[in-house]
C-alpha cells in the first residue's frame, strides 16, 4: 500500500520512494476541470461559504513531478484554479496536493475502477472538513448512480458513500488524508460522460514536409496541465492547439476520425479507436494524423462507428501563426512588446508567485528595473496585482526590456510560456 510521509514544512511534503499504491509521478493547469459548483452544501460552522477561486502555488521537484500548495486564512470555500478540486475549510491550514496514479490491481480486488485522478492531499492542521472531487458524469441524465470516493491510506482501502453529488462534483466529508478519487463499479453501465477531444501538432522539420496531429480522447475531469506535463515528458515539443474540445462520449464504445481534407495526403491511423473512460495516468493518442504536404487547416470529425453520428467536428487550424494559445492567437510578427501585451492578461492571471519573485529577481540583477521598481511590487499584497505591476512596467521601457523578460519566463516556467504562446 501507499506510504506517505507527513508535511514537514508549509511549503513543501515529501513522499516515500517506496510508495506502492501510487508512484512518485504526479503533475496537473487546468482549467478544463473549473466548472461553477452548483447547490453546494451549506455548513452552518462556516460564516461565509462564497465559493472563491485560488491559484495555488506550484513547486516542481527534481523528479520532474509538481506539487501544489493553497495556503488557507480563514474558514470557507475555495476551488483549486488547477486541478477542479473544491476545499471546504473550517479554519487556517496549508494544504497540500498532487494527483497520482492508481493501484488498478487494488481497484480491482474490490470490482471498482477510476472514475476521475486519484489526489493525494495532506493538511498539517487537518483544517479541511469538505472535499469536492470533480466528476464528469451526466448526472441530469440519470449519470452518477455507481459514483464513489476511494480513500486510500497505509493500512487500506475503503469506498465512501459521497454525501452529495451535484452536476459537477462527488461531495464527502473527511477526518482523514492520504488519497482521493472517484471510482465508479467495474460493471456499471457504460453510460455517455462527459469527454475531452484534445489536440496537440508535431510541425515538420525541415527538409521533410512530414507532420503528426495527435487526437486525444479523454474523461472531462482530466486536468489540462497534467495533461501538457505529461506529454512533453513522452513526446518532447509539440503544440497543444486550443479548440473548443467538449463532448459527450460513451465508454468501450469505438469511434471513428476522419478528415476534410481527405486524399493520399493525409492518414488517419487507427482507422477506430475505442474511448477508455479510465485515461487518468497516461495520455496516448487515440489516433494520429499523418500529414505528408503543408496545410493551413484541416477539418476533423469524429463519429459513432456503428450509426456514422458526428459526435465532434472542429475547423483546426496548423501553422504557427495560426495556432492558438491559452490566451488566443499570437503572430509570430509581432514585436517583444506586442507579445507581452498580447499575452497580459493571462499572464497575470497564469503566473504563480514563486515564478513572479524569481522573474522580479531576474529583472533586477540585470537592471531591467530598478529597485524603486521592485520595491513597488513587493509592496503589492495581491498577487494580481504584482503581476500587472511588473509586465506593465517591463512594457513601457521597449523592445529590449520585454524580451529578456519572456526569455527569463521561459527560463523560470516554459510550460507557462508555451500555454501563452510566447514560445
């Protein structure tokens, strides 16, 4: 079973390298799993139950795996910006979280299987009396009946009962810590759930006219950075190409992809794939588009194989200038300053704070501000506006001073670079 060391310090937890239940790999941006919480419980302990978003803080380790920190004042409701996760608190407490993967074999002992990512969760001052775990259930169809909690510990499993599901979320109360995740009965009915279609582009290299577009079909509770994180560890550069990627898919059933256009060109392999509701550890492709020539865009569809229904059909566009980022569409003509302004409201939005101290650092060892300037930000309680702060200020002082802040981002996070498209 899985063994995990206590938080020994607010910033940091530290796990067993022998951890068997789930292994030391773990990494989770997202925003695909935000979703407003509906008829949410109403505790009467807690005096304001405001549901409130928070950005955690993000630490990555030498193992390449990241893990997330949400340091909590005062009792109430947060929502993890990352990962989806709801925390009722009823008090002061750091908590800290990462998602893992799951013992399938001890899911299946019990007849169980995972039903949305297994998040091992500590908190020092046992501060957190509520958890909502995101589900993708279609719960006003009559979805969610076989929907359970596993809580993982050192000496066992057990399987809770959520105290409410609503249409976003699997409600339960805790005392204890260690792992959480939805699981659902191996044999419950293969209902449709809200699915991902997601997209990512390997361009040519020059002198060959070869490209791959990678279709991923993935559970909606997924979390987009876990996702990107694990990708670029499989398949190194790539572009994640932002399109509108819901829709609803049923389990084991196979779906087909086909393309506009359609000739000798272009290759679709697998000619089917089935959709594995299950896809919360690795994230392969489920078919992969061969493109022999340069195109601009292409037209992909994705269809029941037995009734031919389109159940997805998206416009994708492929080359650089066209591919969007997280924030939108970014011209490689424009200028370092023109970037930055492009990007600056996901920057703001996107930066964690240790990322903002070390860029502040960065810039001030190289005179790109002053230390008025720093002094300015580091007055700033509100992490938003810090950031506003400082890309506002690098902006204003020209071409030079805004490139060395996007190479010293990129340097700090490329993975935030590249979800601004600022890489």
């Amino acid at each position: 079973m899985s063994s995990t060391n206590t938080l020994s310090q607010s910033s940091h937890v530290q796990f067993s390298s022998t951890d068997s239940c789930y292994l030391t790999r773990s990494h989770s941006l997202s925003s695909l799993t935000k979703t407003p919480i509906k008829n949410l419980i109403q505790a009467a302990s807690l005096p304001d139950m405001k549901l409130k978003e928070v950005s955690p803080i993000i630490t990555a380790h030498e193992s390449d795996d990241e893990t997330y920190l949400f340091q909590c004042s005062c009792p109430g409701l947060y929502q993890c910006s990352v990962t989806g996760l709801v925390f009722v608190m009823k008090g002061e407490g750091d908590v800290v979280y990462r998602t893992v993967p799951w013992n399938r074999k001890l899911l299946a002992q019990h007849h169980k299987k995972p039903a949305g990512p297994l998040f091992d969760i500590k908190c020092q001052q046992q501060s957190v009396c509520q958890l909502h775990l995101p589900h993708c259930e279609l719960i006003s169809t009559g979805g969610g009946q076989f929907l359970q909690v596993a809580h993982v510990k050192d000496e066992g499993i057990e399987f809770i009962t959520p105290h409410k599901i609503t249409e976003t979320h699997a409600v339960v109360n805790i005392t204890g810590f260690s792992g959480y995740g939805n699981v659902k009965d191996e044999d419950s009915p293969p209902d449709p759930v809200r699915a991902l279609v997601l997209l990512f582009y390997k361009p040519p290299v020059d002198p060959d006219l070869t490209s791959f577009l990678s279709v991923l079909l993935l559970p909606k509770n997924v979390a987009l950075r876990d996702v990107l994180h694990t990708r670029k560890k499989l398949v190194g550069d790539e572009r994640y190409i932002e399109t509108s990627p819901h829709c609803k898919l049923h389990p084991k059933q196979v779906y087909t992809l086909s393309t506009v256009p359609e000739d000798d060109s272009v290759l679709v392999q697998p000619i089917e794939a089935e959709f594995d509701e299950e896809s919360y550890d690795n994230y392969f492709p489920s078919f992969q588009v061969i493109l022999e020539r340069n195109m601009n865009n292409i037209q992909l569809f994705i269809r029941d194989s037995i009734s031919s229904t389109s159940m997805w059909q998206r416009q994708v566009y492929l080359l650089p200038s066209r591919v969007k980022s997280l924030c939108g569409q970014m011209p490689l003509s424009l200028s370092p300053n023109e970037r930055l302004l492009n990007v600056r409201s996901c920057f703001i939005d996107g930066i964690s704070p240790p990322v903002l101290n070390s860029l502040l650092d960065k810039l001030l060892e190289k005179k790109v501000i002053t230390d008025a300037e720093r002094e300015e930000a580091d007055a700033m309680q509100n992490r938003s506006n810090r950031a506003r702060c400082v890309i506002d200020t690098v902006r204003k002082k020209g071409e030079a001073a805004s490139s060395q802040m996007i190479e010293f981002l990129s340097e700090l996070d490329l993975l935030l670079c590249e979800h601004l498209g600022l890489v």
